[in-house]
C-alpha cells in the first residue's frame, strides 16, 4: 500500500534517493533527538549521508513500512515520517517517527502532517494509532497530548545514550478529533 497525502500546505509521500540531502539537513536540525536515536563509534548522534541511506533502503525491505518525505507545495523537504502499518508487538500501526526541521517548528506543521496520517488510518477502518515518546522529550509529549493521544503502555528501548524509558500514547480514531484535510 502506498501513502500519498495532501494537506493544507504539506504532501507526504514516499521518500527516495533525491530527498537525502534534505532529509540529512531535518535529521542534524535536531541534535538532541538524534542522539537518542542514532550514533556512530560510540558518539550519540553521530550520523551521515550513508547511515542514511542505509536506513531508507533498510525501511524499503519492509513493505509495511512507509518512510514518508514531508514536502511543502513548491517541493521544499521539511521532514519526515516513519509509519508501520502493524506493529510486531501489539499489530496496532505507529508513528514511528516525525520529524520536523528546527527552524520550521512550532507553524503547526507536525500537527497537519499528524492529522494527514490519522485521517488516512481512520479511511483504512483502524480503530488506534499509536507512537513511542521518550523520556526527556517533553515537547513531542506536549504535542501528542495536544492532538489527543493518551498513554496506554510503557516501555524500554535501547539508545545510544543507554537505555530509554518510553510512553506508548494512543489515538482512538474517528473520536472526533481529527480535523486534517488528507486526500
Ligand atoms: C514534536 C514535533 C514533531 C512537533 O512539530 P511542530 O510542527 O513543531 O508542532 P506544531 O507547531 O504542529 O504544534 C502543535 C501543538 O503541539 C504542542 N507543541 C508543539 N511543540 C511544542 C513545544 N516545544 N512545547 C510545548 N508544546 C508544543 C502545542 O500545543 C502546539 O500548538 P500551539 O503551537 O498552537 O500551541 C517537532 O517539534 C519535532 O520535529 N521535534 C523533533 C523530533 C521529535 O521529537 N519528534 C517526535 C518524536 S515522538
């Protein structure tokens, strides 16, 4: 299945080996989130070109799993999203990862891109979202908590930095919350 949306001022839709560059740019905006998901020669957050690219191809293999570019209308990468349709653990799909440049934070973006990909969950008759927040990353939760997401669970995951508590939150679609304009 392949996720193409368009909503206000963003498309997402799949990323490829022309939105690496740009992608690369989202990825080092974020030094503090990256380090607690990538790193290299025991350096947390030590990340390039090739790492990736390695990534991207590793998410192609996996046809549940969508690596989205966020685009404005003139084309312009401002992000990236990580969605998998079930989860291995519990089959429910995940937000694996959103993610927006720093320095277009904060204009609602995260929130439109969120809603797209709810909408599109909620058209495909899924009943719950869900997405890992990290201990620490007090303004994802801030986020989640304000589209609506409730914590459900807890976990552990490992990172480069050791390892992270998390907070698995949950959107029950079709609640009424949801007011994206995803086509
Ligand atoms: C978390 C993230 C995706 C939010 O995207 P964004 O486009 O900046 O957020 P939005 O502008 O859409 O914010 C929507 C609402 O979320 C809440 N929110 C967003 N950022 C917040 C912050 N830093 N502190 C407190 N609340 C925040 C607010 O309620 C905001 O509404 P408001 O601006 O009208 O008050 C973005 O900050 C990001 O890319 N962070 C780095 C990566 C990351 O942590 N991703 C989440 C992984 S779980």
């Amino acid at each position: 299945m392949t996720i193409a949306l368009r909503t206000q001022r963003l498309v997402l839709d799949d990323a490829g080996a022309a939105d690496v560059d740009a992608l690369l740019a989202v990825a080092l905006s974020n030094p503090a989130f990256l380090a607690t998901h990538e790193g290299s020669e025991g350096e947390p957050g030590r990340y390039d070109r090739s790492m990736l690219e390695r990534d991207l191809a590793m998410a192609d293999l996996d046809p549940l799993r969508h690596t989205l570019a966020l685009r404005r209308h003139d084309g312009e990468v401002v992000g990236w999203a990580d969605v998998l349709d079930e989860h291995p653990r519990d089959g429910v799909p995940w937000i694996g990862l959103l993610e927006l440049r720093a320095d277009v934070h904060r204009q609602g973006l995260g929130r439109e891109a969120a809603q797209a990909l709810a909408d599109w969950y909620a058209g495909q008759g899924v009943a719950r979202l869900r997405v890992g927040v990290d201990d620490g990353n007090e303004p994802a939760a801030a986020f989640w908590r304000s589209l609506g997401y409730r914590p459900v669970d807890r976990r552990e995951r490992p990172s480069p930095q050791g390892r992270l508590g998390v907070d698995v939150l949950e959107l029950a679609l079709g609640g009424g919350l949801l007011t994206g304009d995803a086509s």
